[in-house]
C-alpha cells in the first residue's frame, strides 16, 4: 500500500473512524518494518551510506591502461576498509601476507618497522590491497575501485596510491571538474581532454611511484563518491578517444575559464605545440567567471612577496611592465619605500604568491587604493587549453564534442588510444 498515495486521497474526505483506522494501520506497517529489514552484520562495515551519495552505478567500460592516483599523503595513520573478501600482497613481488572473506575497518599505521594493518604488523616498506570481488576499498571512509598501494616512506608517512584503469578513473574526475547537468556535448569533451591528459602523465611517468595527484595540480578525483549517471555516459560514450598531435599524446590542460583569450602554453611551461599556442575565444563572455574584482590588504601582498624571497617592506605603487598575446600579465614592477630599487616580479609567480584567489587569471589590472591592491580582471585559471565555461556555451548553441575540441586545439586530431600506443584511425 502506497502511504502517500493513501493520505492524498484521504485529505479532508475521511471519517474519524477511518482516519483512526489508517494511523493503526501506518503504525502496524512501521512496526513490521523495524523487525524485519535486514541489518548489517555487526562484523562487516555497512558502506552504504557513503556509496548511496555516488549515485548510480558505472557503465562497464573496457579496461584500458592503467592511472596511479596518490589519494592520501602525508598521514601518519589512517582508516581502511573492504566491505567483502580482500588480499594485501607485498609491493612488486605479489608475496601474499594476509587475505580473508572480510575486512572490516580497521586503523593502519606507519611504523618505524614497516606499516600495521588493524593487529598485524608487517615488516614492509609497501603493500597491495585488493578486492577479491571488485569492490571499493576505503580510504578514510572515501571509496575507491581498482587497487590500493599503502607505501612507508622515510619520515614515517603514509603515500597511499589508487591504481585504476583510465576509463574508471575519469568517471571519478569528470563531476568534480565540471557539472554532470551540463550538455553531454560539453561532459564528452571534457572526458576527451582529461582522458588525454591523464595518458600522456601516465606514459611520462613511466617508473615512477605515480601519476596523478587526486588535486587540481593534476585533475580532481572523487573516486567513487563523484560518479554520476551522466557524466559516466560521457566517458562510456568516448571510451579511448584522444587528442594527438603528429600522431602523439600532447598534456591537453584546460581550464575553468579563459576570459576572452586562451593562453600559449609556454608563456608557463616549456611547451611549444600549435594545439596549445592560444586563440581568442569570445564564447565564455557573460558566464560567471568571465570578469570579476578582488582586493587584498597591502600587509597580506607584502607578506605573501617576502615568502617568496621578494624582501620588500612596503608596496608605494604597483604597475605592469608587460603584457603577451593573450593580454596576460608577464611582469609586474612594485616600488618600495624603504628601497631605492623597484622590485620586478613575473607575472607567473605573482599570481602563485598571492593565490588563485586573489589573481583568478593573469588576463587583469592591478592597482593600490585606500591600502589595498585592487586586482579587476577577465577569467579564471591558467588559461592555456580548453575554456570549460566557454565549452558550456557552444554545447548549448549545438556544437559537438568534436567542433569544440577543434576551437580551443586547432590542428589536434581525435584518434583511438590502445594499450600503450595510439591508433592512427580518425573517429
């Protein structure tokens, strides 16, 4: 019997007698559901609750190549969890050291002899958590498919890596980089873009301990708990498609919003690629991002510039020496009171002492009033790549994945990655 159904067409109709009879019956049912729903065990962890908020499961996807994703650094001591049967093997050697039907939560810790798994002490630098039936594994409560390396390190930390194939790693990332209500013409490029740049890392770091960190210093993964219907279908429905130039895996950044003019990047890095070089794009103009004010206390501009070796006492005045392609900033020139020589500061390190927060885009102007710097600017990010806000519009003025990929890289192709090596078949 359907409780809301029956109360909408009781309202204001029933008699007191039926009314009477209807709370005995509600109560009866309530009852019943109390006895009768099944529980956890109390020896197996109910990861229910944190899974529920992931939303829908994931499409299968075909593995791929594999990603390692650092989702824990630093720590001491954390919490691990596998909700069915598990193994832990040694790192590089597979040597089994402890396997059961079920793990539980249980607390691991760094210790000066190796790492300590609930009451087990191992004598290892690093091991290997599996999941015999393909569930998530726990980190601190935050659940992860594929496998979990749990590494030592000289200082007595914990480096705890993901190990995961591409395909699910990016329905990890994509809600987290983007919104999973936008275009599915905009989620798929994005899936094509952080696909790309995932690969490219992964082959460039070939024998490192990882890839990718789970932050926007590489993208920002969720794991399990940021899977979404929608932006799982993006992924499905790209499943391998990347960017290449000549023919090779090229770091396909974006970014959130480029206001106006999308960066070259080697005006931050030392790459020099023609998908990469910047081109103007008016799309983003009017989004949320596009223009915007922010202002700082001169002691909190003074206080960031000496963290950085600029020694400086006080900022007098401020301007910009120099400007690129993309009406970015490339130098900024301070005048010192107690100095008789201006400081010059990039206009990149300026940004990176001050915060994203304060200089959301190097595409800006600066200027000192009532003991303030006032910073008005266009965008936000590093600018170089694809503008997602910018992407959003064309998505809904119609543009496929495709024509937007082709904007923001121009002369990049669309090819199938496979294995390690990409597939020269235009899709």
């Amino acid at each position: 019997m359907n409780r809301f159904l029956l109360g909408t067409r009781d309202r204001g109709q029933g008699t007191g007698r039926f009314r009477l009879f209807r709370q005995l019956l509600l109560q009866v049912l309530f009852i019943l559901g109390i006895l009768f729903v099944p529980r956890p065990s109390s020896l197996v962890p109910d990861f229910s609750n944190a899974w529920a908020a992931a939303g829908e499961p994931s499409e299968a996807l075909t593995p791929l190549h594999p990603v390692r994703v650092v989702v824990l650094q630093g720590a001491g001591e954390m919490r691990l969890g596998v909700s069915g049967a598990y193994r832990v093997t040694m790192l590089h050697t597979n040597e089994p050291l402890m396997e059961g039907s079920h793990l539980g939560v249980v607390d691991v810790q760094a210790q000066e002899s190796g790492i300590q798994i609930g009451d087990r002490s191992l004598k290892v630098y690093g091991v290997r958590v599996s999941a015999a039936g393909g569930e998530p594994i726990a980190v601190n409560r935050r659940p992860f498919h594929g496998t979990v390396d749990i590494i030592r390190d000289r200082e007595r930390r914990l480096l705890v890596i993901n190990e995961i194939d591409v395909e699910q790693y990016l329905c990890g990332v994509l809600h987290r980089e983007t919104s999973d209500q936008w275009p599915l013409e905009a989620l798929k490029a994005q899936a094509i873009v952080a696909r790309t740049f995932a690969l490219h890392q992964a082959l460039v770091s070939t024998g490192q301990d990882y890839h990718l960190t789970a932050g926007v210093a590489s993208q920002v993964y969720g794991g399990r708990w940021a899977e979404r219907r929608r932006t799982t279908m993006a992924v499905s429905h790209t499943e391998g498609s990347v960017l290449t130039w000549e023919g090779r895996l090229f770091p396909a950044y974006y970014h959130s919003c480029c206001g106006g003019h999308t960066e070259a990047a080697d005006q931050l890095w030392k790459i020099r690629l023609p998908p990469l070089a910047g081109v103007a794009d008016p799309h983003c103009r009017g989004t949320k991002h596009f223009q915007w004010t922010r202002r700082a206390p001169l002691a909190k501009v003074v206080k960031a510039l000496r963290q950085g070796g600029y020694y400086i006492s006080d900022v007098s005045s401020i301007r910009v020496r120099g400007t690129n392609r993309s009406g970015r900033i490339t130098e900024v020139i301070l005048s010192d009171t107690g100095r008789s020589k201006d400081v010059a500061v990039s206009g990149k390190v300026f940004r990176t002492l001050l915060g994203s927060d304060v200089v959301r885009s190097l595409r800006c102007q600066l200027r000192l009033e009532h003991g303030a710097l006032v910073v008005e600017g266009y965008g936000w990010g590093h600018g170089v790549g694809m503008c997602q806000w910018g992407a959003l519009v064309m998505a809904q003025q119609g543009r496929t994945a495709e024509e937007i990929l082709a904007v923001y890289y121009p002369g990049a192709m669309i090819e199938r990655f496979s294995g390690q090596s990409v597939v020269p078949e235009k899709l």
